[in-house]
C-alpha cells in the first residue's frame, strides 16, 4: 500500500536525489512523504525516521528555513540518543546539523559549543576504537 516500507524508502531516496541537484522544494516534499511514512511503519524512534529528519533539516537549512532546520535536527538528536545514547558517534551527525543551523543565524559561540561536542564525542569513539584494536 502507500504507507509501505519499500514506498518510504523510493521516496527517501527522491528525496535526497532531488536536493542533490538543488531542487530543494521537491527534496522536500519527497523527503516529507518519506517521513510520514517512516513513522506509520516505524513510529518515532527508528533511524529511518532520525535520518529523514537530517535530511529535512538539511534541506531547511540550504532553504535558509532556519527555524524548520533547527527543530529537524533537534528531532533527530533525541531520536538518535533515545537509540544509541549520548556517547555514541552517530550523535555528531545531529550536533553537527545542529551546529550549522547556529552558524547560520550568527549564533557563533552556540554552534561552536555543538561542534566541539561532536568533535570530543568522536576523539572518544576513534580513542575506544584504536584501544579495542590493540587488544
């Protein structure tokens, strides 16, 4: 039907290819279809859904939406802690979004706070990593 796995993934995947080639409003829409029928197969808490939200935010972002990119990857940061938890290196993904969105609107020492805690987040994973390599 149309609230498929398979149709939010051909969706998603319009989504991302359509803001590639900056047609930005249809990235958006594809992306939002791809959303919404993340959350009726998944319900909030799945990284399909985290990643459509990053996607979102990314195309509000480029759209100078700030507000919209904002909540966006705001969304996906609690979504991704809810899964992998604070320390987890896919939690720089969001901060990161989170970050550019700060820049964007002049908000320097906010976004410089997100980057670095992107940044120790993932010298934590590559130091646990590099350690469990050793073993």
């Amino acid at each position: 039907g149309r609230d498929d796995e398979a149709v939010g993934t051909a969706a998603f995947g319009l989504g991302k290819l359509f803001a590639e080639q900056d047609r930005l409003d249809e990235g958006a829409e594809w992306t939002t279809e791809a959303l919404r029928i993340f959350r009726v197969v998944y319900g909030e808490l799945h990284h399909n859904v985290a990643a459509a939200l990053g996607t979102m935010g990314e195309i509000c972002t480029r759209q100078s939406k700030l507000q919209e990119a904002l909540k966006a990857h705001k969304q996906q940061l609690c979504i991704v802690s809810s899964l992998y938890g604070d320390e987890s290196s896919q939690m720089a993904v969001p901060l990161e979004g989170i970050a550019t969105c700060y820049s964007s609107q002049g908000l320097f020492d906010r976004a410089m706070k997100k980057y670095q805690q992107a940044h120790s987040i993932l010298l934590k994973v590559n130091v646990a990593d590099d350690h469990t390599d050793a073993e």
